[in-house]
C-alpha cells in the first residue's frame, strides 16, 4: 500500500493524497462494516462521516483546484491505497488478528524489499544524505508512521469496531494542519481553518453514539 501511495504523489501534489486518501480509508471503512462485518452505523455517525469528507475537501481545495488530466491517474491511486487501508482494517476485524501479529508480520515482511533495493539502486543516496536525516526518518518512518501507527490502528479497530476506528485517518490532515500552526509556526489560510473547524466537527459527530 504505501509503494502505490507514494507512487501517487509522481503524479500529483501532496495536498491530493493528504485529503483524497484518507477521505476514502474512512467511507471505504465505514461501507465494509456494514456490508461485510454488519456493524450498525448511527446516523450520528454517518452525518459525521460527510461532514469529514467535506472538511477534508475544503483543505485540500488550494491544490485540488489546480487538477489537471495529467492528475487523474494520481488520484485514482489514492482511491485505491484509501480502500486498501479500509480493507486491512476490515480483514483484522474478520480474522479477529491481534494487534501486535499485524504490526509483527507486516513490518517483518516489508524488509523483505531491502535486498532489492540494495541491489536496483545501492545505498550511496541513503549514505550522502547524513547519519543524522537517515536517524530522523528510520524513528519517523521504520518505527512511528511504521509498526507502531499499525499496532494502534489495529487496537482501536478490535477496540471500537472498524465503523468508529474508520474515522480516524480522516482526521490527519487536519491534524497535520494544527500541529504546524503550533509547533512551526505555520498558520492556515482562512479556507484550511474553515475545513479544521468542519473536520474537527464531523469528528465529534462520528464518535457520538445515537
């Protein structure tokens, strides 16, 4: 899955993959469980979902507006790593796999493409960017966005159920968003805070109960 999603961002910038992916993870998550795992969806809950998907699609309007032909292909690859996402959240629910067996095996298997990539391209480029960028990202991709976001992904998904556990990556953007408005300093343009604030409470209404 992230092989084709990073392949989707050759294509198109990142803005079209921060919403288009995610928005998809959650409405792809929400129609397997009802239609294979027969969870219930409130109405609360799915009032809450399109209010998301619609917040989503104010933020990332800037560079969506922008779509050309040459960005189709990008996007429909960002449907697709979005359904996949959704389809590993349902497939754990299914086979009832624990959290720690899916972040073992999945992280396990992906260094299998290690011996490949030494042989196609070499480590010269990993070695020229520095110990310290290479530190950065083997604690930012190998551990936090690696078997660690899967094993709390597949907790909330055995712990909430895939319908509410779907929400969940709909809520990066504007995460991603607030945290650079408060660490970097970065503020959002008026149309991204009005998405925040819609995301923020799409949130709210997905987790309600009723």
């Amino acid at each position: 899955m992230s092989l084709i999603s990073y392949t989707g961002f050759l294509f198109v910038p990142l803005g079209h993959g921060s919403v288009i992916q995610p928005s998809c993870a959650t409405l792809g998550g929400l129609l397997l469980a009802v239609v294979v795992l027969k969870e219930h969806i409130s109405a609360s809950r799915l009032a809450g979902a399109v209010v998301i998907v619609g917040g989503l699609g104010v933020i990332g309007a800037e560079s969506i507006g922008h779509i050309g032909a040459d960005g189709v292909l990008g996007d429909l690859i960002f449907v697709l790593t979005g359904l996949m996402f959704a389809g590993f959240g349902a497939a754990l629910r299914h086979w009832r796999v624990s959290a720690v067996s899916a972040a073992l095996v999945i992280n396990v298997l992906s260094l299998l493409l290690l011996p490949v990539y030494i042989a196609t391209v070499g480590l010269a480029h990993v070695a020229a960017i520095g110990v310290s960028e290479n530190a950065i990202q083997a604690l930012a991709q190998g551990v936090l966005a690696g078997p660690a976001a899967l094993y709390l992904y597949a907790v909330s998904v055995q712990r909430l159920g895939v319908a509410r556990a779907a929400v969940f990556p709909a809520c990066v953007p504007a995460l991603t968003l607030l945290t650079g408005w408060l660490l970097l300093g970065e503020p959002p343009t008026m149309l991204q805070a009005a998405g925040l604030v819609t995301v923020l409470c799409g949130f709210y209404l997905a987790q309600r109960q009723r």
